[in-house]
C-alpha cells in the first residue's frame, strides 16, 4: 500500500520503494532523536507562552512528548524507514500518543530549522565532553613530565639525532598542542551556541513566534540573526571537524612516535600490555596496535571533514536536500575523536619510560656537537667558524668511531688555547640539556616552570 507523507498533500503518487529508502535518513538520524524532543519542548511551550497555541493543546502536546522522552530512554523508540526522517518519526509517534492535536506542533516551523536545531543542540551537548576527555589527557602528560624533568633523550630533527633534550619537555610540546585543540573546541562553542529554530523554512514565519523565547528554552546564547544562514549554515559542523582533524592529527604525530620509541631499534618506552596486542603467529611479538588504530584513524575524520565541505561548497542558498549528507560524518567524527582521547589517556598514564636506554643514546651520537660550537664561540671563535671546525670534528670521528667527548685535550687546544677541561662537562648530555634555559627551553628549570604553568590552565577550568 502506498504510503500516505505528511507532505504528500500535493502528490498523486507515491514514490516507489528503492527511492523512499534513498530519501530516508531515519537510519542514521536518529541519532538525534533526544533532541529532536527536546527542539520540540521548547517550540510548544513557546507556541504556549505566544499564545499561538491553547494551553490545552500545548499542555497535551508537551505531556506527550515528555512521554516519548521517558520512552526513548527506557526502552527505546521504534522508528520507521516510511517516516523518512527522526521528525517526522517523533510526530508521527506522537500522534498515536495523543492523537490529531499532534499536527499542532509543526505550527510555525519547518523541517529545516528543526533538523539546524537537532544537529546545534547535538555538538553543543558533545563538546564539553571532548573538552573534558582533552583535560584528563593533558593532566597525564603532565604528570608523566613532571616525573621525567631530568629524563635525558635525544631530540630528532628530520628523524636524525639533533640535540639532547628533557623527555619532560617533550611531553609539554604535546600538552601545547592538546591546549590549542581545547582552544579551538571551546571557540567552536560560540558558533554552535545559536538557535535556528524559528526560521521556518527560509523565510521565517508569519505566526508571532517568539525566537528569543526558544532559544532561552534551549539553553542557547541566541537567536541566528537572518533565518536564510540559520537553516543553511553549516560553519559550525565544519568547524568541529576541522578541529576533530587537527586533534587526531597531533594524536596520529604522538603515536607515530610511540611505535617508534616502542620498537627493538630504539627501546625508549614500553606500552602497558593492556594497550598491546600480539601476533597470531609469532610469539615474541608485542604490537602497539592502539597507537596504530588511532594513527589509523586520523584519516577517517580527514574524510568526514572533506565529504562535508565538498557537500557544502556548491550550494545556493538556502536549505538543500544535500545537506542530509552533514550527519554521518559528523557522528562518526564524534565516535571516533573520544575513544581515541580515552585510549591515548591510557597509554600515557601507563606508559613504561625507560630512562637508560634514552639517556644512552646521547652518549653515542653528535647530538653535543651544537654544545661544542657554543662552547667555541664563548672562547672569542665567529660561531660560523665554530660551526665548520665541529663539523669538521664530528666527520672525523664518524670515519674513526671517536665521539668529541673522547677527543683529549690536547687536540682541542690545536683549535684554541683558550679550550680547557670544562669543554668535556660541557659536553655532557645533561649538563646541555640543563644549560639550556631561555624561556620555554628544555632546561630543567624551564620545564619545571612549563609544567607549572600548565597545571594552573587545568587548575583554573575546574
């Protein structure tokens, strides 16, 4: 039997089966479906307050969808493909709720404002949450620096050994980019803190609806100021994605480095077994595949990102059914930026630091070489004059196998007479790592004052 639409006043045929499957999003949207009430509480009880609607009616319309409420989350909602959207779903099943009085809640509104509203309400409730995860993450790296201040690592330029650094400060360089995610994400609020709602179609509404009022309702900050943006923007949506993107770009960076740093060839971590897995077939194996699916996962938000703004960007004004493509990326983005921050929070408070082998590797490379430089140039030597003779040095010893802490003296006062036994503390790893204290250096003191200031910006979102 065909299917009588609720829009179908106008149309002598139903469509056939595979093009009302096509059109349907109720597969996906109703993801929303708890907004969707909540979207229609407020509309009714401003329809209520403007008296466009009796208070009997409202009253009755309200008390059912507090009903649907109260169903959806105790035992769930049954939805319905022949209903097309989660809109259209709710009123259906409010009517059999209530009855034809139902067909009062669509009064001046549209789909278009109502599905704007759905989706507002829908990151609006969800970025406090991802803000929230990004903070207990951050609170780890912290921690773990706090524990390795004097930590010594080697610091990799072009994956090449460069200079040594605090591994403390290394984790403080992830905590800043994790504290500009929290930044975006709490600016993206302020897009996504707008009601749609009311705009109607395009156009707004000829019913003396209060805009204001709903919004108030809705816990929104305001209004959209012209109902044409209202029901087609999808700036903010984009905005989450684009920060989703950036997040899981610097997750993907952290966990490049924890599969390196985990492997036999540099053996400076070791991940918790409960963030491991290990191989069907070779027993020795310990595979650090958490960091590898969220490494792995970083593209699949890229494409959520890229699927909306290819959807967006040819679009005349205003609402367009492509826009039903702005859903399942972005749910999708959601589900999958927080586990990755809860997994990452994991491996990090449970990480293995394995403080030998990272100190080690500075004692058998040139990564001191920049020290010695410095050094030459504190003795009255042009640093790019210092700067030859060291790499003149560091080729030597690579075709000798001598490090420039196992060159005497004697050859470095062929350089300089002014060189003394100090250049060989200065030499150090540790003793460069802490020398280096200009403001948000890897010096000790530097990282213990980052450190500092990174516990007050937690302490202070509390």
């Amino acid at each position: 039997m065909p299917i009588k639409r609720m829009w179908g006043g106008r149309f002598e045929e139903a469509g056939d089966q595979l093009v009302n499957q096509f059109n349907a999003s109720i597969n996906f949207d109703q993801e929303m479906a708890a907004e969707d009430i909540e979207g229609s509480l407020a509309h009714v009880k401003m329809l209520k307050e403007t008296k466009i609607l009796s208070a009997a009616d409202a009253d009755k319309i309200i008390a059912g969808l507090e009903k649907l409420r109260e169903r959806l989350t105790s035992e769930g909602l049954p939805f319905s493909i022949d209903n097309e959207d989660i809109h259209m779903n709710i009123e259906a099943l409010l009517t059999e709720e209530i009855g034809p009085v139902a067909g009062k809640l669509h009064t001046g509104r549209s789909r278009n404002d109502q599905v704007a509203t759905d989706l507002h309400l829908y990151v609006k409730k969800r970025l406090p949450i991802i803000i929230r995860e990004l903070k207990k993450l951050q609170g780890e790296l912290v921690d773990k620096a706090e524990e390795n201040v004097e930590t010594i690592m080697p610091g990799y330029t072009h994956m090449q050994h460069a200079q040594p650094i605090s591994y403390g400060h290394y984790l403080m360089a992830y905590f800043q980019m994790f504290q500009r995610d929290v930044e975006r994400f709490e600016f993206n609020q302020q897009h996504t803190d707008l009601s749609p709602l009311g705009a109607a179609a395009l156009a707004g509404t000829t019913f003396p609806i209060d805009r204001q009022l709903s919004a108030k309702y809705l816990g929104f900050a305001e209004p959209y100021h012209n109902s044409l943006d209202a029901v087609s923007d999808r700036d903010f949506a984009l905005e989450f994605l684009s920060n989703a993107s950036i997040l899981m770009m610097h997750l993907s960076r952290l966990c490049e480095e924890l599969i390196y740093w985990c492997s036999y060839e540099f053996g400076y971590l070791e991940l918790a077994d409960s963030y491991s897995t290990g191989s069907s077939i070779m027993p020795q194996k310990k595979n650090p595949d958490m960091a590898e699916l969220i490494r792995g996962k970083a593209g699949r938000v890229y494409g959520d990102l890229f699927g909306l703004l290819t959807t967006m960007k040819g679009l005349p004004l205003a609402y367009n059914k492509d826009m039903q493509e702005d859903k399942e990326g972005l749910f999708d983005a959601i589900k999958t930026i927080l586990p990755s921050i809860k997994i990452m929070t994991g491996m990090i408070a449970t990480l293995q630091v394995k403080k030998d082998a990272m100190e080690h590797a500075t004692h058998h490379d040139f990564s001191n070489a920049t020290e010695l430089a410095d050094y030459l140039a504190t003795k009255g030597i042009p640093f790019r004059k210092a700067h030859e003779i060291v790499g003149e040095l560091v080729l030597k010893g690579l075709k000798t196998g001598t490090n420039l802490v196992d060159i005497p003296l004697e050859e470095y006062r062929k350089i300089s007479p002014k060189i003394n036994e100090d250049v060989y503390t200065v030499l150090q790893p540790k003793v460069a790592v802490e020398r280096r204290n200009s403001y948000g250096g890897t010096g000790f003191e530097q990282v213990r004052q980052q450190i500092k200031i990174a516990k007050d910006i937690l302490k202070s979102d509390k």
